[in-house]
C-alpha cells in the first residue's frame, strides 16, 4: 500500500491535510537525498545542515497532522518557516538535487503555512 493509499484511511482528515502530510513526506524524502548530495563539499555545508533540519521537521510536522496533535499548527508553522529557509538557499547552487529540492520545498511550505492558519 502507498503512502497517499494509508493517508487516505485516516477518515478524520482534510484533503487539504493530506496534501500536507504527503508534501511533508515528500520534503523529508527529497532533503534527505539533496543533503546526502551535497556531503564533502565546503560551500554545500549550509544546505546540508537545512536540508537535514527540514527533513526532520516535515517527518514529524506529518506525523502529528496524522494523529490529530495538538500542536500541529505550531510545527506546521516552524516546517513552513524552514522549507523556505532551505528553498533560499538550494535556489543558491546549480546543481539538479539543489533545484528539484526548492521546488519541493516551496510546495511543502504553503502546504504547511495553509495548516498554521487553519
């Protein structure tokens, strides 16, 4: 079964949640290999280090979307906060892993700024 399958189970959410929690596993998917990319290079340093701050955020930002926290339009706020952080900064290199990251990013975080204000 698919991601977008077993999110689509969970019957109290929103389509609009679920568009989250996928962009948000997307976000954690795509970081993960643009910071993995970007390891052993100097001047890469800085997206790496968001990068993994945001697969981090968006991973867990999903999890609590799915499981109704409480505190999800905090973190939806922090992950938004984040994602634009580090599509600024991928938007910097030329390189393709750099660019389909901000690409991803910047759909994640209107997602999760949509989920901050809900």
């Amino acid at each position: 079964m698919s991601l977008s399958e077993t999110v689509s189970k969970i019957d109290r959410l929103s389509d609009e949640q679920r568009d989250c929690i996928e962009n948000c596993n997307e976000a954690a998917e795509v970081c993960e290999w643009c910071a993995d990319e970007c390891l052993g290079s100097e001047d890469m340093e800085q997206c790496a280090r968001l990068c993994r701050d945001v697969a981090d955020l968006a991973s867990l930002h999903a999890r609590f979307m799915a499981r109704g926290s409480n505190y999800s339009a905090q973190l939806a706020e922090a992950c938004a906060d984040a994602c634009e952080a580090c599509a600024d900064e991928c938007d910097q290199h030329d390189a393709d892993h750099c660019q389909v990251c901000a690409d991803v990013l910047r759909e994640c975080a209107q997602s999760c700024r949509n989920m901050a204000g809900a």
